[in-house]
C-alpha cells in the first residue's frame, strides 16, 4: 500500500470523483479525512470506507469559509496526529452566459453566480492549500492536489466556472514554487467529462453527442481521476510539482 501511514483530507468526498477518491486513498492505506457541505454523503462515504477495513472520519464544511476550513485541518490533527495529504476536490456550476440577448432582452450573468463559482471553486482551493500547508511546513512534507478542468481552455456559459478553474491552474504553479523548499509537492488535475451524479442528469442524446467529440469515445470513470489522485499523492511522484495531469480522453489535443 503506497499510502500506508499517511493522513489525508479530501474535499467534496460526499459523492463522485471526490468520494471515489477518498475511497481509494483509503484502500492505499490512507486515513482520510471526508470532507463535504452534504452530511449524508460524508457518512456513506465513510461506512463506504469503513465496510473495506478502511479508517476514515467525516467534517461537514464549506471550503470557502476560513472557520470551515481550519475546522477540517484541526479534525486531521487531533483524530490522526499528522496531515500528509490534500486533494482538493470540492467544486460548483452556477452556468449562465456571461450576456445572453433573446427576443430583444438582454440578461447579464448575475454577480451570484459569479461569487459563488469563484468562492467555492478558487477561494476554496486557496483556503485549504493555505491551512494544510501549516503543518506540512513544519514536518517538511506534503502533497497537495488541486483540481482544474478543461474548462480552464474556455467553455460557453461557464465564464465563472472557466475562470475559476483557470485560476487554480495558477494557483497551483505558483504553490508549487513556493512550497517546494518545504518538500511540498503541489500538482493539479484536470478532468474532461466523467459520470458522475452532476453529469448524470443529462439528456442520453446530449451524453452520447460529449462522447462522440472525446477521442477516446466515452467519459471518464469518477476511479480513472481517482487514479491519478492516487498516483500523484504518493511517493512515485516525488519529482513533480507545479503540473497540471488532463485526465480528459484526448480532448484537449485538439
């Protein structure tokens, strides 16, 4: 097991890519720390673990509030002793074009939207990065994986999502050479489209038309990113930092 004895946090685990995620790390000999706003899918996550032999606690929390945040951080502390590990998963849609003209009527994509995108979505990730890196610093070692998307490339209707995303490419750069004399490793994924229950409410015809345009003719797995968050948490990638993985099906090649 590539993970045994170390201790993780993984954000927005209540369900799909974030709860296939902890259950992995989980089975790699993790203790993880279930984190999500949505009670229920914390508590299945962790009996999901549990049942396997797993060891696993849950937090209920919003990654865009600071309280929320060291909250999560402080659990890992006191239940495991030690915090190695950060996936930062959690994320939101809120689409809108960013100005949509129908019938004579303009409609702007509200500030709402916007807010509660990049909160989540940017602000999170920066939030959760920041609080675990306290205590990675003074043991000299941490992995943090944050999440992209291809989105980050640009999408229509997803100004907020887009640019949150690109954000945290960003982000993830610049930890990255900060934190690297820390022996801090910090990477970020970028999924394409995954089955997950966000995506599962989709028109088949729409679901069948996104596979089509993905070179490898299907969506991912919510296990496939899974993977590579294990991958990346681990050991074997000692030597990365600063990269952004497009888990995408060859999307992005164009």
């Amino acid at each position: 097991m590539k993970l045994k004895n170390k201790v993780a946090i993984v954000t927005g685990s209540g369900g799909g890519i974030g709860r296939a995620t902890a259950i992995r790390l989980a089975k790699e000999g993790a203790a993880v720390v279930v984190c999500d706003v949505n009670q229920a899918g914390i508590d299945e996550t962790v009996d999901l673990i549990t049942a396997q032999g797993g060891n696993a606690v849950g937090v209920a929390g919003n990654v865009a509030d600071r309280g929320d945040v060291q909250r999560v951080v402080d659990t890992a502390l006191e239940k495991f002793g030690h915090l190695d590990i950060l996936i930062n998963n959690a994320g939101i849609t809120r689409d809108a074009l960013t100005v949509r003209v129908k019938d004579g009527e303009i409609k702007l994509m509200s500030e709402e939207q916007w807010d509660a995108v990049l909160n989540v979505n940017l602000k999170g990730t920066w939030l959760m990065a920041q609080a675990a890196a306290v205590p990675m610093i003074k043991q000299k070692y941490g992995r943090i994986v944050n999440t992209a998307s291809i989105s980050a490339e640009g999408n229509i209707g997803q100004a907020n999502y887009s640019a949150s995303k690109a954000g945290v490419i960003g982000l993830t750069r610049t930890l990255a050479l900060e934190w690297a004399r820390f022996n801090i490793a910090v990477n970020c994924v970028a999924p394409g489209a995954v089955n997950t229950p966000m995506t599962a409410a989709i028109p088949d015809p729409i679901r069948s038309t996104i596979a089509d345009k993905i070179p490898l003719k299907r969506m991912a797995e919510p296990e496939e990113l899974a993977a590579v968050h294990a991958f990346l948490a681990s050991d074997e990638a000692s030597y990365i930092t600063g990269q952004v993985i497009w888990v995408d099906g060859g999307v992005t090649l164009g």
